[in-house]
C-alpha cells in the first residue's frame, strides 16, 4: 500500500453521512438544484491533479509524480467511497445522493467518468511522458528493445533475484481459482499441456516487495533504461512451466473494498477489534478489475466469473497498469527534472541569536503567538523543537497532545518517550482510527504505553482529528500553559509536502481551552463550549453557522460583510446554504477549496457574489482557514476541519482564533493573493466544470503562489538578517 499520507485525498468513510439525503431547502430562496455532486467533484479534483501531470512546462519528473499520485488517489477512491456505495446498494441501506440522485445512477455516472479519466491517464504516460522522459536519458523500454547482452544480464537477474520468490499457482480440478489480493499485479496465463494437449489456467503474483522497474545494465554516459517488471517474468514464463506450451499471457489488476468498520459500542477492546478487521480488509469484495487492451475473452471471462464482477467494473486499460510505480521512477536524483530544491526556514521567532545557543522556544512563545507556515517554515525547528525541548525542560510538568497519523521514527513520538521517562506526565491522544494507518497507529500506542505514557483512544463514535498540544511549566512557582493548534498533522514526513499553519501561544485562555478540551478526550463527552476555540461535534457548526450569519445581516444593514473560507473539501449542505444566502444579501464569498466542492457558482441571483478557486501544485494545500469582515475587524481562525459531514458531526475538531493583528493580516493577505487573477489556479464555473487559468491574454505564464509565498518567507528571514 502506497503511503496514503503522501497525497491526503479527503475521501473520507465509506460510513460517511456524506451518502446522505441533501437537506431540505430552510426557506423558498434557494433552488433544489443547489449542489454538486459529491463524487463527480471528486473525481473532478484527480482531474485537476491529472492535468499538472500533462502540463509540459512542469518538471518532468514531477509529471510523472503527479501521475503516480493520480492513480493512488483513484486507488483509494475505489477502496473506500465506490465499495461504500456499492454496499449500501446491495444491503439495501442506500439513500439519494446528495443531488437527489439514485444510487445505482450515481454509480453508473461515477463508472463512466473513472473510465474516462483512466484512459485519459494512461494517455498521459505513453504518449506524453514516457516519451518525453526517453528524450532526457531515462527510458522505460519493452523486451524487445534490449540487446542480446542485455536480454542475458536481465535473465541472470531474474534468476538471482525474481524467481526464488515467485509462485505460480495453477487452476484445475485440483486446485481452485486462486484469493486475488487487492491492488495486487497479477499475470493471467494461458497454458497447453504438451502431453495431454488440455488447455490450462495460471495466475502469477507480481512480487510488490521487489523494484517495480528493473534497472538494465548500462555503461557510464548512457542513458538510464528500465524494463517493467511483469514484462521480466512474462519473457521467462518457459522457466516457471517447464514441459508447458505458454499460449498467451495478460496482465490484471484487482481493487477490492479495503474500508474499515468498527463497532465501537459492541466492542470491548478498540485495539483488538481493529486488528482483526485490519485482517478482514485484505479479503473485502472485488469492486473493479483492470486488464490490458488486450487481453482474449477467454481470459476476461473466466475472471469475470471467478472474481464474480460486472462488465462496468472492468477497465480495459493500454497498459502499464499501476502507476503507482512511478513513485519510484519520479524519485530519481536529477535535479534538472525536479522543481528547485526549497529548504524550509526557520520561523524569525524561533531564529537562534547566535551560532553558538540554541534557541529558546519557550522564551520565543512567551514574547508574543508565534504562526507558522509549513512547508516555507520548518517543522523540524518549531514543533519537533517545541516538544524535545518540553521533554528536556526540568521545568515542565506534563504534556498532552494529540496524533492522528504520523511517520516511521517519529522523533515527535520520542520526544513523548523521552518526556515519559524523563518523569513527566505525558497524555498521547492516538487516533488509531486513521484511515490505511491503523496497524502504524497501533504500533506507535503500544510503543508509547510500554514507556509509560498514558495513551487514550479518544471518544466512542467519534475519530480525534484535531492537532493539538499542550504543555504544562512551571516558573516562579506558578504554572504556565504553552500551546500549539495546527492544521496539520505531527508528521515530520508530510510537513515536507504538506501546506499548513500552526499556532504557538501562552495565551491562558487558550491554554484553559486545551485543558479542559484534553480532559474531556480522555474521559467522556465533549459537552462545554470553549472561548477560543471552536470544537466540534457539537458547536464547530454552530459557531461557523453564527459568524456567517452574522456577515449577511452586517450586509443587509450596509456594513462591510465578507466570507472567506480555505478548506481541503466543501460538501456540508448546511454551511453551503448559509454561504447562498449570505451571497443573496450581498456578502462577498471567496472559497478557496483543494478538493471535493458541492458548493455551485452558476445559479443567477443567488451565486453572483461567490468566487470558488482551486489551487493545486509542489505542495499540498492542506491548510483551514476561516476569516470573517466583521464590519471591518475581521476574525480568522485556522484549525483541522473540513466542511464535511464527517467533520463536523463524527470527528473531534478544533479552530483556534488568532488575534494577533499581524498573524491576522498575514492570512488574509494569502487569501487575497489565492484570489488575485494573476494567480495560476482553477476557477469553478458553470455545470461544476473547472476551468485551469495558468496563462494570460499574452500567454505568459500567470504567477504561481507557491513561488511567491517561498520568496516571502526567505525575505523575511533575511531582513531580521540584517537587522
């Protein structure tokens, strides 16, 4: 499984209510027709991802990365939100979409659109990038265009390294038709009986533990050739049946339902419920089949059969299939067809005063709120430093955070081990719930618990997702709280790709907020309200609902009204609405949104104040913000939550007001930035379909944000330079 971290999604469950009926209009002002289909939106987002992979002014092996990030997300697509459908349509438990439509519909629609992007996909290796890649010195090449000395040094590789692990199993009689694991490649072969002349069935298992491309031999000043690695074993087929005719062999590929379900209230231990389901994903039902184009109907139809599909699940595809493997290939090391390398910088605040000190991360907090932007600003010397040095510090008590996914040695998870052992009290919220990290999370508990750290689970029914930190010092006889709200997750890894802010203070609201909030994760409901923050599942939506509102009558009464809201994925119907009639008063709506959008900009009188863009690139906007005019003293708060259903009912979130007035003009200047028409972004139009704005009138290409928030941020660490 490819990490699923790397490229974040915002699937969400198969259980989500996102499978819910649409809410019924609130009055008469807003049409039936008002949303989008959740799915379609989605798939419509691995679009814009596919397009970044056929721009040619892109590094190409960033165009293949973007590829392979491609397929994955489709992966996961299928995996979780198709299998979700699928089973509610046979259980009979299936409702409308969310545009009112049919489930077996929707999933027709659904099928004939993956179709269309898949090949379009596949189009864009073969014929684009593929080539492309050749012309630069790195060439994936078929059998035949190898070399005699090359064909011989390959087969010594096969036989060294591919084919002790191989195993071919047979069908006959004797032995039924094989379990086909999901996401697996697999080779169908065809074989004669030379003795008895009986055609027989074969599947082969392509090894995933081993490269996926197998480098070919080559002297020093030529170019880079790779041969696919189901292509090696299907040249030395003789070799795994011997006394066998090989009539035809064809490449497959197998995606089953891969979600998990767990009955939390029925359950008596969460740990070992989830182990045991971990093992009943590897065995879900088959929901879609990728094939060659050319493969026989011999073949197609006893998978067909055996794997007990329909036609519209199969994808007959040109091959390769699963490029996911250009993860591999893309991490080649030519920086010529890599973006620029970006080192991230160390926040000013947290710049050490000299070479010789480290910085005080404390002393930096206690000064004044300290944001941070990742990837632009090191995670390494902010969070990472923030909790290593709580875990030092003989002066701090305890420390509470929560981790939803995070990296193989983690150094934030021992920086808790050290703390623990340090004597400190030390609370680890691990949600081991998080989706394809369920097996990493539980290893890390158990890790943590062995060394003394007191790990909870978080709440029945509800998945912990917010980012939060705390830590308890002691100064001068008093205690001080010191805390951290990000819109990301504690992952070293992802903090490289991943856009996302973060906020240190020692502002004791805050910090009651935090105690009060960990309290409750560690014990029962979520009941209170909170003073600076906004948690859900019970008041996120409330209090989003309320400052929303609070806009359309700011407008209705001629004060300065406007909305603007940065979020992963925009589905929930009610703030949707509230957005409607906001922009029916005359409220200024931007929405800057990475992925799923329900959320329409073409229905007249209602949608004319609502600017909806999409801003995809190097890094993964992964960053929430929500800023309000508030007649003209605006409130911002950034936090974890999606305006997903899941979000805001089944998920403990929290958004955290910033005050600082600089923090607050930092962030709406992003914000208006993202929206300027010299940005490169999609711009949703009419129908749903986004249109991508990365050239003007004269094609030039329009300025990238990214860019310009790197060359901000290095600006600003070189000016505290040179005071």
């Amino acid at each position: 499984m490819i990490d699923s971290a790397i490229v974040d999604t915002g699937i969400g469950d198969a259980e989500d209510d996102d499978f819910d009926a649409a809410v019924e209009a609130p009055d008469a002002q807003l049409p039936e027709n008002r949303y989008l289909d959740r799915e379609l939106s989605w798939l419509a987002f691995n679009q814009r991802v596919l397009e970044l992979a056929e721009d040619h002014t892109l590094p190409l092996l960033e165009r293949a990365n973007f590829l392979a990030i491609f397929a994955s997300n489709l992966d996961e697509f299928f995996m979780v939100r198709i299998a979700g459908l699928k089973r509610r349509i046979v259980t009979g438990l299936a409702v409308p979409t969310n545009v009112g439509v049919a489930p077996a519909d929707a999933l027709a629609a659904i099928s004939a659109e993956a179709h269309r992007l898949q090949l379009r996909h596949a189009r864009a290796w073969n014929d684009a990038v593929r080539p492309a890649l050749a012309e630069t010195g790195i060439e994936v090449v078929g059998w035949d265009a190898l070399s005699v000395d090359e064909r011989t040094a390959l087969y010594d590789y096969f036989h060294a390294k591919v084919f002790p692990v191989l195993m071919p199993l047979a069908v006959d009689p004797a032995h039924p038709f094989p379990y086909i694991s999901g996401l697996s490649l697999n080779l169908a072969i065809r074989i004669r009986n030379a003795r008895t002349g009986r055609q027989e069935f074969a599947r082969l298992k392509v090894p995933p533990m081993m490269p996926r491309y197998v480098e070919v031999p080559h002297s020093e000043g030529q170019s880079m050739r790779f041969l696919p690695l189901e292509e090696l074993i299907a040249q030395h087929l003789e070799d795994l049946f011997p006394g066998m005719e090989i009539l035809d062999h064809h490449a497959f590929r197998l995606t089953r339902n891969e979600d998990v379900v767990i009955e939390e209230d029925e359950t008596e231990n969460l740990i070992q419920a989830l182990e045991a389901e971990l093992l009943r994903r590897r065995f879900g039902p088959p929901i879609r089949l990728e094939i060659n184009d050319d493969m026989d109907d011999l073949t197609l139809d006893l998978l067909i059969k055996e794997l007990d599909i329909t036609e519209q699940e199969v994808y007959r595809l040109p091959g390769p299939l699963d490029l996911r493997a250009l993860f591999a290939l893309s991490a080649i090391k030519r920086p010529d067809l890599h973006y620029p390398p970006h080192v991230p910088t160390t926040a000013v605040p947290f710049q050490p005063v000299d070479q010789e000190t480290r910085p005080d991360i404390f002393a930096a907090i206690r000064k004044s709120d300290v944001l941070v932007h990742h990837p632009y600003e090191s995670f390494a010397t902010s969070v990472q430093a923030f909790l290593e040095q709580a875990a030092r510090d003989p002066h701090v008590l305890a420390i509470k955070q929560t981790l939803y996914r995070t990296s193989g040695d983690s150094p934030i998870v021992q920086a808790l081990i050290d703390a623990a052992e340090a004597g400190k009290q030390v609370l680890a919220l691990v949600e081991v719930k998080a989706r394809f990290d369920e097996a990493n999370n539980i290893v890390w508990a158990r890790k943590l618990e062995k060394a003394g750290v007191h790990v909870v689970y978080g709440l029945v029914g509800l998945k912990t997702h917010c980012k939060l930190a705390l830590v308890i010092r002691e100064e001068k006889g008093e205690l001080r709280q010191y805390s951290h709200v990000g819109t990301g997750n504690y992952n070293p890894k992802t903090s490289r790709l991943y856009e996302d802010f973060g906020l240190f203070t020692t502002d004791p609201q805050v910090g009651r907020d935090l105690t009060r909030l960990f309290n409750e994760l560690s014990g029962y409901a979520i009941e209170k309200k909170f003073k600076r923050l906004l948690v859900a599942p019970l008041h996120l939506r409330k209090g989003l609902l309320r400052l929303i509102d609070r806009e359309r009558r700011n407008a209705l009464a001629g004060k300065p009204a406007r909305v603007r809201i940065k979020v992963n994925s925009m589905v929930d119907e009610q703030i949707i609405d509230a957005l409607y009639r906001a922009s029916i008063a005359g409220v200024k709506v931007d929405v800057w949104v990475r992925g799923i959008c329900s959320l329409r900009t073409d229905l007249p009188g209602v949608t004319d104040n609502i600017t909806v863009r999409s801003i995809l690139g190097r890094y993964l906007e992964h960053s929430r913000i929500f800023a309000f005019e508030n007649n003209g003293s605006p409130e911002v708060f950034i936090g974890s939550a999606d305006m997903m259903h899941r979000n805001l009912d089944r998920r403990v979130e929290a958004l955290v007001r910033v005050t600082a007035p600089a923090h607050v003009t930092e962030l709406l200047n992003l914000f208006d930035l993202a929206m300027d028409e010299r940005i490169s972004s999609w711009h949703l139009g009419e129908d749903g379909v986004w249109t991508r704005h990365s050239v003007d009138a004269d094609g030039k290409p329009l300025l990238d944000l990214q860019d310009r928030r790197m060359s901000s941020v290095k600006r600003r660490r070189q000016a505290r330079a040179i005071r």
